[in-house]
C-alpha cells in the first residue's frame, strides 16, 4: 500500500500531486483500491458511480458534513471522472474502487444497515430496528450520547449494536450469495455503528483513547478492504499526514501515547507499506473561522 498524505485538509495542491501519483499506481501498477479520510456511505456512492455500479440510493446528496469542501470539490471531482473513465475500459474484477475510512456517519451507516436489510430479510430488518432503537435519539447529535453515557444517567447501547452487527455476520453465507458487495457495504456500515458507538462513548474522557479508536476503525476497515478485493489487492489511502506517518516515532506516540493508521500499516505490513507525507511554507487554503462556518 502507498500512503499520501497532506499537512491541511483544502489545499488544491495537495490534491491534485495525490491524483497525479494515484493515477499512475493504478494505470501501470494494479492498485484496484483508493481508500480516503471520509466517511464510508458517502463514499460508497461515489464508488458505485466510478465503477459502474447501480446507485444505492439514487439522487441522494453526499459528503454534506463539516467540512464539505474536503472532498466535494472541483479537484475530487476531476479525479472521479478519470477514474469512471478508467474503469469502463477494465473488467469488473479489475476496477478500482473509492472507498471511505473514517468513522463519523452513525445516522447514515444505521441507514444503509436497515436499508440493505428492509430488501434482503424484512424480518431480520425488524430486529435490527429494534437493536438500533437505543440510539435513534442521538443519531443527529450522537456527541450527546457520549454526554449522557458519561453522566451514568443512560445505559450504554454498545450490547445492542454488537448483536446487530454479529446478526449480520451469521447470515453471511446466506446473503453474500445473493449480491455480495451490497453484502460487504451492509457489514462495513454495521462494524462502523459499533465503532462508533464506542468512539462516542470515550470522546469526553479525552487523551488517547478516542484517536486511538478512530485510526484503529480506520486501519481494521483498510485490511476488510484488502481482504475484500482479493489476495493481490493493493491500496492507495489518502488521509492527513497526521494519520498516514508512524506514530511511534514523533510526540504523538512518545509523549501522548497515541496510534496511527500509518504506524499500524508498518507493523502489519512492514516494507510494503510506504508512507509520503506533503507539505508546503506558503499559499493558501480553504478554511473556516469556526466549526460549521462557512468556507473561506
């Protein structure tokens, strides 16, 4: 796997030096995955597009989170369009797909869960209702529902979305026979419920523990990806270069006891994993004032 990263998220350059090495790994050199710091339903709609697959949900808006501009941009957009283009000239097997590694989209992920489900097994999808209940309050805000946890004055729904998640799994022979990548987005999306979850849970003790969570949600989604697209699938991931170095080898690991994706990339896969870092002294970014402001 080739790791790429960027010292500011917004910045065109960056960007466009990504699709340029990007290109070129999967023209010349088999990469068949691009796996980007975004969130995973999103993504999976532009993947659906790049390579020729049916929408999910047609006409759905995506990548409308803070901040928008990260990847719902004129230089993603370019990329996707070469990408589209690409594939229709290779067979099925040999497309390459975009995917998102980021574990933000709780709302959008119980969705796509129940979505997949509602279609495949409406009596499974009643269920999985039901077990997802526990966070319907929270879905917009789920950062609350870390409150609440914390305070002890509401019970933890790690238990119900674990068992909706192991629900799924158990029927994997039934369901992946039937279409089986709408199967692997219907698992990814109930693994990333569960990290979630979890991650939600741990944001207001602070220190490590909820990055750690996070560039480990992202790493364990990289090696399904991996698994997913065959024994000589490779990858490019696109993530911030806090992300895509070692951890182990500045302040991040020395000093705040924290992980990365990158260095989980070196332990597991040593030497076949390369991480580029970008960077740059002067120019200018998009960027807001403050969380949720407009763009600048």
């Amino acid at each position: 796997m080739v790791l790429l990263g960027e010292a500011s998220h917004g910045t065109s350059e960056f960007y466009r030096a990504r699709t340029a090495i990007t290109r070129r790994l999967v023209e010349k050199h088999g990469f068949s995955i691009v796996a980007v710091e975004a969130d995973w339903p999103d993504a999976m709609a532009i993947d659906r597009f790049a390579r020729g697959l049916p929408a999910a949900e047609p006409g759905r808006p995506v990548f409308r989170r803070f901040p928008t501009w990260m990847w719902r941009n004129t230089d993603v957009d370019a990329f996707i369009a070469w990408l589209r283009g690409h594939n229709a000239r290779a067979s099925p097997e040999r497309r390459a797909g975009f995917y998102g590694l980021d574990i933000y989209s709780l709302s959008d992920s119980i969705e796509a869960v129940l979505a997949y489900l509602d279609r495949t097994d409406p009596e499974a999808a009643k269920v999985a209702r039901e077990r997802y209940g526990c966070l319907t309050p929270w879905q917009q805000d789920p950062a609350v529902y870390g409150r609440a946890v914390l305070s002890r004055g509401y019970h933890t729904c790690e238990p119900a979305v674990v068992e909706a998640l192991t629900d799924l799994l158990n029927k994997r022979l039934e369901y992946a026979t039937r279409d089986n990548e709408r199967f692997f987005d219907a698992v990814q999306n109930a693994h990333l419920v569960a990290a979630a979850e979890r991650y939600y849970r741990t944001l207001y003790y602070g220190g490590a523990e909820s990055w750690n969570l996070r560039d480990r949600h992202m790493f364990e989604t990289l090696t399904r990806l991996l698994e997913h697209r065959g024994a000589h699938a490779k990858a490019v991931v696109w993530a911030h270069n806090s992300h895509i170095g070692d951890a182990r080898f500045t302040d991040m690991g020395r000093v705040r006891n924290e992980l990365n994706l990158g260095q989980l990339c070196r332990e597991r896969f040593g030497n076949e994993a390369a991480m580029i870092g970008f960077g740059t002294d002067t120019g200018t970014v998009a960027a807001a004032s403050d969380w949720g402001k407009p763009m600048r």
